[in-house]
C-alpha cells in the first residue's frame, strides 16, 4: 500500500465525513476496538441501534497526525454525526446520557442526503 | 514521562483563570490517564465541546508530548 499524502488522507477524511452520517474514528476496527474509549463509542452506536461507520487511525501514524490536526482535538475517538464534530468519548457519553445525543442522531437520520 | 496531579491543577488554573475547583484522578496510577473535573464560570453560556476543549488547550503540552495518554473530561460550570 504506498504511502498515502497528507493531502490526500486529509480528502478521504473529510469525504468520509460527509459521506456517513454517524462515524467515529477509533483505534481499531469496528467489531475490535483497540482501546476502551473507541470500544466505549461503538457500544454506544451498538446500543442504539444505528447504522454507524469506523476508521481505524493506526491505519498509519501520518492519518493519526492529519485527523487531530483538522478537528484540532488531541485525542482518539472522534465522533461525527451529520459532518458536525462531536467530541471524543466523555463527550459522546455525556451526550448519550442526556439523551442529546439521540436527538442529533434522529435528526441526521431523517435528513435527506 | 508522566504528569503529576500537582502539575495538571497548575496548568488548568493558569490556562483558565478563574477556576474553582479542579479535582484530578490518576486512573492508573501511571501518571498518564487522568480523569480531570473542572469546575468554574469559564464554562457557563459555552457548548460541551468548546468548554472540553478549553481543558485539553490547557494540557495541550502534556498531550502533544504523550506525557499524558488519555484524559476523561467533566466540565462543570458554575456561576461566578
């Protein structure tokens, strides 16, 4: 797999965005999570029910590196729902918890594409 | 290469000012997960990402460095 440019995983990723309406980009795979706060998130998708997507950021260091520097947040998971930037696991859980986070969630899966 | 309690209090009130409360927890005793309370009026009127993200600037060094691996956030605003 040659190298990726920065330019170009910065376009995947903000195609990806665009083109899911719930993603989280985690440290690992979907069904294996590497870390207890990636593996936290899918629970939270798992729980709910809903269609959600996932890109592992070990996929390379320099994929790691772009993602926080576009949402300019340190750390891993980040969530998005609708192309907005959510937060990372104390964010999506607290908003799981209010219940906030169900209604962005009903809200993006009604808009239409 | 860890952070100590001492060290997280000091950057978190020097980065926001005017901070009530900071309660830190070492979650592995590592001194590289903390979960980090904060409270303060800072907060109050901001949405929960940009009162996060007012925490994490204020660590922004530990972060960068991978002194610190992980962080749980609780933001509480509380009137001045």
């Amino acid at each position: 797999m040659s190298q990726k440019s920065k330019e170009e995983i910065l376009e995947e990723i903000k195609k990806d965005i665009q083109n899911h309406k719930i993603i989280a980009f985690i440290k690992g795979e979907k069904l294996m999570p590497v870390c207890g706060y990636s593996r936290t998130v899918v629970n939270i998708f798992h729980q709910l029910g809903v269609p959600f997507e996932t890109r592992n950021v070990l996929q390379s260091e320099e994929y790691l590196r772009t993602l926080k520097e576009y949402t300019q947040w340190p750390t891993t998971p980040q969530v998005f729902i609708n192309g907005e930037f959510i937060g990372g696991c104390d964010i999506t859980l607290e908003l799981y918890e209010s219940g906030e986070l169900q209604k962005k969630i009903e809200k993006a899966l009604q808009a239409e594409n | 290469m860890s952070a100590s309690i001492e060290e997280i209090q000091s950057c978190v009130r020097e980065a926001l000012g005017d901070v009530r409360e900071v309660i830190v927890e070492d979650l592995t005793g590592g001194g590289d997960h903390f979960r980090i309370q904060v409270h303060s009026p800072v907060f109050v009127g901001k949405p929960l990402l940009e009162q996060h993200r007012l925490v994490q600037s204020a660590l922004r060094s530990f972060l960068d460095s991978g002194k610190i691996h992980a962080i749980e956030v609780k933001t509480v605003p509380i009137e001045s």
